[in-house]
C-alpha cells in the first residue's frame, strides 16, 4: 500500500477459498459439457 501508492482494499472484497474453488468447478464443468456436446436434457436440469 505504501510502496505502490494504491488504495487499502478490505479483505471483505476478497472471494473466499470455497467461493473461488466453486467458480473454478463450474468453469471445468462448463468447458466439458461443451467439449463432450452434451445437451441440457440429457443433464435432466429443470429451470423454472
């Protein structure tokens, strides 16, 4: 903060650990079903 000049940005801002694993789950998930062609029904996900 000194040395560079930047602003204090609270840890509050920061994902947590869990968060940052879950969004990088889904991104693998997301690159696979689109590697393999996998269509949503074949997921059986329901959207409302």
């Amino acid at each position: 903060m000194l040395v560079k000049g930047q602003n204090y940005n609270s840890p509050t801002q920061y994902m947590f650990l869990d968060e940052k694993r879950r969004l990088g789950l889904v991104k693998r998930l997301k690159k696979q079903i689109t590697k393999f062609e996998i269509k949503p029904e074949q997921l059986r996900f329901t959207t409302n």
